[in-house]
C-alpha cells in the first residue's frame, strides 16, 4: 500500500488494536453537528452531548470515533489511548444549495498530531463548480498527512448540478468515480455511499446509462475503482436492523475494509445501539484479514 512508518503504526492501532480487529474498521462519526445541525439529535436527545457518542464508541468497541477540532479538544483527552480519533479538518454547513459545494478547512493535520489522533478526514465534492479549489486544497491536507505519517480518510461525495445531470449522486457512475478520485488524489482510506439504481440511469454516460447489476455487483465496482485505497461506507439515515445487517454483510462481502455508521447507532438508546453493535461485531469476525 505504500504506507509510511507513521501511516502503518496508526493505521494498525485501528485495524487490530481497536474494534473488531483483524483489518477491519468500525467507525463512529459525529460530524453531522457541523454538516446538518442539531435536526439530527432529535430523535435521541441523550445524542447531543458529544460525551454519549464517546461513551457508546468505548463501550462498543469501536475503531475510532470521526469528529471535528472543537469536540476533539473538549471530549478527548478523557478517551485518549481508549478511543481512537479521526479528526475531520474541513465541513460545511447544508444551508447553501449542494451545488456550490465545498468544505474550508476547519483545523489542520498539525492539530491532529497534537491531539494524538490516529487519522485526518476530509471531504471532497467531486463534481461540484468548486472542484478545482477542493482538489488543490485536498492536495495540501494530503502532503501534510505524508510529511507527519497521518494517514488520510476522505469522504468522497459527488455532488453539484452536473452529477445530477448524469444520473445523480447516488448513482453508479457518481459513486465509483467519487471512488476513483479519491485513490488518484492519494487517499489512504475512501468513505463511499452505497451505489442505488434509479430512473435517472439512464441520463449517466455510456456505459453506465445501459448496465444491469446486482447492488452486490455495483459495490464491487465501486471497490474496484478505489483499488489500494481501503473503503469504508456510509450509514446515512437511520434504517431498520434487518437492512443495516444485510448492508454490513454486502459491504464486507464486497472487499470493503468496514462501515462508518453514525445516525444508524448514536440515535437509538444506548443500550440498544450496544446490541445492534454485537451484531456488526459478529459479522466483521467472519470477514477477518491478515496484518498490514
């Protein structure tokens, strides 16, 4: 994978000290305060002290805990050593329109270093008008990480008015490409939605807009295109248990490296986001993989 010293180090205290183990990662992100606002604590208002989430990713075993600087630096010194923290270094508010999409930079790798954190994430609107200055901007994050030994989590999203003109963000073709540039711009790990079929297939370019795939087949794909870039995907909106399971299943049975569920675990109750996260663990065991 052509990892640094620093890279390996911390990449291996989340694939197999933390978690289920075994190169595998289980993620717990709380950046939806920054991205949505408060809508999403809602539906458990126990959710909206930062200390809950904390709490759940300790005693859930997970592989780290994904948030941005000013959580970091009140919640983590408390976890430290027992939760690892992938710092997010850039975020946005959802009040302007998804068109003109692009995250500035929040904190920097330097802090994530001097809050011991195992990981930076950025995210990165591929497609949208501001492209240019998000990719040189990534490029930047992307030199520091290499220069500390920090390994890079991105969130790769499409979005903006000419990815919906071609089939929409959800689409294949959306999501291996948001893929795709993720492992091109130097990405160590790619956060991904779940590709979905939809009628507007037929307006993404050839041949996407005449495939026939299995939703198995279409995150193989997206797999694929992230090539040595590990995959984690989205939880997004809360689901059912049942559907949550067999979208961990498919995940992992597609060669993805593990899952980041937020809204899916930190809005039940705490003792019901424990039991569904058993769950998860037993089904990362069976997906297993040998050290770095």
């Amino acid at each position: 994978m052509g990892l640094s010293l620093g890279k390996r180090i911390r990449l291996t205290r989340m694939l197999y000290e933390h978690g289920p183990g075994g190169g595998t990662l289980l993620v717990l992100p709380i950046d939806q305060g920054l991205e949505h606002g408060p809508v999403d604590f809602f539906a458990n208002p126990e959710s909206l002290d930062p200390e809950y989430q904390y709490r759940l990713a300790l005693e859930g075993n997970f592989s780290a805990i994904a948030l941005h600087i000013g959580l970091a630096q009140k919640f983590q010194e408390k976890y430290a050593g027992r939760v690892p923290l992938i710092l997010k270094i850039n975020g946005k508010t959802n009040v302007p329109p998804d068109a003109q999409a692009f995250s500035p930079l929040t904190a920097s790798v330097e802090d994530a270093v001097r809050l011991g954190a195992d990981a930076v994430g950025y995210t990165l609107y591929t497609g949208s008008p501001a492209q240019d200055m998000d990719i040189a901007q990534a490029s930047e994050v992307r030199a520091e990480c290499d220069r500390y030994g920090m390994p890079l989590v991105v969130w790769s999203y499409p979005r903006g008015e000419a990815i919906g003109k071609k089939g929409g963000r959800d689409s294949l073709y959306a999501v291996e490409y948001a893929a795709r540039v993720a492992q091109e711009i130097g990405a160590d790990i790619v956060k991904v939605n779940y590709p979905v079929t939809s009628e507007k297939d037929k307006d993404a370019p050839a041949p996407y807009n005449t495939l026939s795939l299995s939703p198995e087949e279409m995150f193989e794909r997206v797999v694929k295109a992230a090539g040595r870039t590990m995959v984690l995907v989205s939880g997004g909106e809360k689901i059912g248990d049942e559907e949550l399971l067999r979208k961990v299943t498919r995940t992992l049975e597609a060669g993805a490296t593990g899952i980041i569920f937020g809204r899916n675990l930190w809005q039940r109750k705490h003792e019901d986001a424990l039991a569904i996260t058993r769950k998860i663990h037993e089904l990362f065991r069976q997906h297993a993989g040998p050290p770095l």
